[in-house]
C-alpha cells in the first residue's frame, strides 16, 4: 500500500448513494480479505449520512442535543427572571446555534420541521407569546433571519472554502464532479445554483467566484424581508398587525428591555392573541358582530383597536400614559388606524405600560 496505513475494517461501512427510487447495488466491497458490510446511513464527524441523500436523521439528532441545551438556557433566564433581548440572543446564539446548526455547511439547504420547532420555541419564549400566536407575527417582531436561511448562508461560506483550494485536494475534485453533474443530477452543488438564483447572483455561479459574505447575508436578509411581505398580505388573522407593522426590523420594544411581563402582553396585543372578546369569541364560534365588548356602553367589537383606543373601562389609564404625550393624538383630525400605528411605532414602553395595566385591570367588571 502507498501510505502503509492500517485500516481498522469493523468500523468501515460502505453507502450505495443514490435516489430513493434506485435499488441498491449488489456489488461487494473487500479490504484485504476482509468483506466490508454495507449500510444505510454512516456517522462521520458527528453528521449521519443516509443512502438517499438525505439529512433528516443529522438533523433529528441535532435537534435532540438542541433541545436540551436550550432548556439549560431557559433555566439559567428563569434564575434571573428578567432578561433583555440581546442577552437571549447572545446566550441563544452561543448555546443553541453551534448545535442546530452543526455541519450545516454539507446539509443546511433543505428546512427540518424538528429543528424550525426549537427555534419557533424560541421565538415564543423570548416574546412570551403562547402557542397559538402566529410564526409570521413574532418574526417579523425579532426581525431575525429563519435559521433554514441562516444555515444556507454557511453553505456559501464552504463555497468559498472550496473554490480557494488546491486542484490536487481530494475535495477539491469531488466538488468540480459534483459541479460537472449540477445541471442532471440532484447534488451540492446544484442546491447553490438554486440558492445564487434566488438571490439574483447567478454569474458568481456559473463563473464560479467567490463571494463576499456580506453581500450574501445582506441579499438574503432582503429575500426574507420581501417573502414576509407577501406572507403577511395573505394573511387574514394578522389584519391589525398589518397595519402598524410595515418594516420586517427587530422591533424597539424588544431592545428597549421591559419587564417580561409587559413585553408578553405588548407582543400578545400586537399579533393579535391577547383573549379579547374578538379572539375568544372565535374559538366558541360567535358570530363576528356578535363578540362585542361588555366593558362598557359603545357596542362596538372588543378588538385591539377599541381595547387601546377607545374602551371606556380604560379612559384613566389612557389619559395618564398618552395623553401629555400625545394631544395631537386625542384630537378628532387622526383616524383610528393612524393612532395606533403612532402608539404602536412612537410609544412602545408607553403602550406596554398600559396594555398590562389595562388588561391586568379586573376585567369581571360588565358594563350594565
Ligand atoms: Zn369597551
């Protein structure tokens, strides 16, 4: 043998790679005398690679570990029970995504359900938004990339890595094959042509360039941002937050550092969770014109609009956070979806400090 290396045969497997529609080969790989088993996934470096091409073994384990070191992060938040944003993500960031995100380099182009939940636990538990609170709401208000994203990202880093190595490296070569088949086969490097496409960076494909990564995470940022775009005009439940909302952008009330409670409340109010009348009164089947607000004589449906800006119940708490702020506010000129998009964008303590006040108030007080 060339490099006289001794190779432990136990622990060599041999993978048919292939579609899952091909059946697997017959053919017998020997070492030495020794025949060599074949298998249908192999665990190297800590990634399992399946006969099919597949990652959703890695990425179930990964999510496994994930998960457990997430819940060592919530325990340690909970010893603190305050804690601001950027200390969860920084804590999010290196506990949980060095896990999640393992090799994802090789595997991170498709989405995996089981690792999407723990960053959507994530989400929830930052916000304080419980479970019926719609994804599309609270990512617009962190305003951070969705970890599939995130990973593609990692997958451009190793397209530098391998355009910057020596032709005489073995992966050098597997990569310009892998690159030569792209256009017939389902491989790497056809998942990149797809990837450079959607972000209108096709020629850094076809001319194999290598590419600033800045470009790539700012490009990408504005993909995610437009798709946002068109999820959330499609989106009935989040009529309200449309409105105020316009900017895919980490909101301020969540770098502002507010008492956990108020921002659960604020984040609840803004994706339109919070148990009022025009929410709960869904889930018993009411009629819309039907849920309207028993807390005080206007007749009209108990939804965020009239919660924050004209239910009676609440007329001290409003005159004492808005109102020296805001006179232009009280006057009749603005419309009542103008207000709130001023109160949501301009006052988020402010909003905060009375959406908990407000709701916290003994709500068993019916209007007669
Ligand atoms: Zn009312």
């Amino acid at each position: 043998m060339k490099w006289k290396v001794l190779i432990n045969t136990s622990k060599s497997k041999c993978i048919h790679f292939r579609p899952s529609r091909q059946t697997r080969s017959n053919y017998k790989f020997n070492l030495g005398l020794e025949e060599i088993d074949t298998v249908e996934s192999y665990k190297y470096l800590g990634v399992i690679f399946q006969e099919h091409c597949k990652f959703d073994n890695t990425a179930n384990t990964l999510s496994t570990v994930a998960r457990r070191a997430f819940g060592s992060v919530i325990s340690k938040l909970y010893i603190l029970k305050e804690f601001g944003f950027k200390t969860f993500m920084k804590l999010y960031e290196a506990c949980v995504v060095p896990i999640t995100d393992y090799g994802a380099a090789i595997w991170g182009y498709k989405s995996h359900n089981s690792l999407e939940m723990i960053e959507n636990r994530a989400m929830r538990f930052l916000l304080g938004d419980h479970r019926f609170t719609s994804l599309l709401g609270m990512s617009g208000d962190s305003g951070s990339i969705p970890c599939t994203q995130r990973r593609r990202i990692k997958m451009f880093q190793l397209w530098n890595r391998l355009l910057s190595l020596d032709d005489d490296r073995l992966t050098k070569k597997v990569f310009e094959n892998d690159f030569c088949c792209a256009t017939s086969n389902k491989n790497w490097c056809a998942d990149m042509k797809v990837l450079f496409e959607k972000l209108n960076l096709s020629d850094y494909y076809t001319n194999k360039l290598s590419i600033n990564i800045n470009v790539v995470k700012s490009k990408m940022w504005t993909y995610v941002a437009e798709s946002w775009h068109v999820k959330l005009s499609n989106s009935p439940k989040l009529r309200t937050y449309a409105v105020f909302k316009n900017e895919f952008k980490t909101e301020n009330y969540l770098v502002f550092n507010l008492p956990r409670n108020e921002r659960s409340i604020l984040a609840q109010f803004r994706c339109g969770v919070l148990p009022l009348r025009v929410e709960t009164g869904r889930f018993i089947g009411e009629k819309l014109e039907d849920r309207t607000c028993q807390m005080c004589a206007h007749n009209c449906i108990e939804d965020e609009k009239h919660f924050i800006l004209s239910c009676s119940l609440y007329s001290d708490l409003r005159q004492y956070w808005f109102n020296e702020a805001t006179s232009d506010l009280q006057s009749s000129q603005m419309q009542d979806n103008d207000r709130l998009i001023y109160l949501m964008n301009n006052l988020p303590r402010r909003c905060a400090k009375f959406l908990t006040r407000a709701f916290l108030r003994p709500r068993n007080k019916l209007f007669n």
